[in-house]
C-alpha cells in the first residue's frame, strides 16, 4: 500500500519531468491553467489589430533578455524566465500570459504559480507539520517562516518583470 509520501514523491517527480518540457515546448495547457497569483490590467486607449511581435517586446524588456515570451495566437501571449539562465539562479515561481482584451480596451498579464513550485511547497510544509506534530523543535516551524520569506521575496522580484512586460506592451500598443 501506497502511503501519503510516496504518493506526494511521485507527484512531485511527476512534476519535475512535465513541468520544464510543458513550458519549454509552450504547451497552452500549461501557460492557461493554474494558481493565478498575479493579475495586472491596464486600459487601453488604441486598439491595435493585435498585440506587437513577441521580439519587439522582449528587446524593450528591462529584464535583460531573461524573459520569453510566444504567441499563442495574435491576442494571447505566454511568458516565462528563460529555462537555463548562464548567470546563476533562476526564480521559479510565477509563469504567465498576456492577454490583449479588444473588445474591452485593456491588456491583462496574468501570473500562475510554477507547477513545481506549488508541489515543492506541499512537500516542505508536510515535512515541517509532521515534524511539529512529533514534538519537534521550533526548527519547523523556522523552516516554514524561511520558506514563506524567500518565496515571498522572489514573488515581488519576478511581479515586478512580469507587470514591466505589461507596461512594456502597454505603451508599444498606445505610441
């Protein structure tokens, strides 16, 4: 019989596997559903045809090429870090789209939380209740406040690019 844990590895390693070829290949399904975390919208006085080219955007990118983005079709965009970053660590926690709403003058960027992110989050606040409940140190629940202070910290990092691909795209679809 299968107990909780294994079940939670096998999600988690499920997820490890599926999560950087989903997002690697585009796959929609990946880039539409999920946790929305961030949701930014900005009205729009132009209506453009369609959103700007997916290289026109990433060049106006403060981020320093760091962020992808593909067209999914001429009004949704997806986004994400690049998968392999050259210069050291990549913050996982947010993909997203952009969403160019023409009936209603507005562009919506919409975060999701990483697949993986979430599943790694099950398994560390798991490990932490159990040892809590066995009468552990205050060890887990310092490792509970850690995690919740540098998920919070690379959250507001990568909201910051992902709201700037807005404004980005907000003043190439205006000018």
């Amino acid at each position: 019989m299968l107990d909780a844990s294994m079940i939670l590895a096998a999600i988690v390693l499920a997820t490890f596997i599926a999560e950087p070829f989903l997002s690697g290949r585009w796959n929609r399904f990946y880039f539409t559903v999920g946790v929305p975390v961030l949701i930014a919208t900005f009205p729009l006085q132009s209506r453009m045809a369609t959103l700007p080219p997916t290289g026109e955007i990433e060049a106006k990118l403060p981020a320093g090429g760091l962020i992808r983005i593909k067209a999914f079709d001429n009004f949704t965009y997806g986004f994400r870090e690049k998968l392999f970053l050259s210069r050291g660590l990549r913050s996982p926690i947010i993909h997203g789209l952009l969403i160019y709403d023409i009936y209603q003058g507005r562009l919506v960027v919409k975060g999701l939380l990483n697949w993986t992110f979430m599943a790694l989050t099950v398994i560390w606040y798991q490990y932490a209740v159990s040892e809590f409940s066995r009468g552990g140190s205050g060890m887990s629940l310092l490792l509970v406040v850690v995690h919740i202070a540098i998920s919070l910290a690379i959250y507001f990092t990568q909201r910051k690019k992902y709201v700037a691909i807005g404004r980005v795209v907000e003043s190439l679809l205006t000018s």
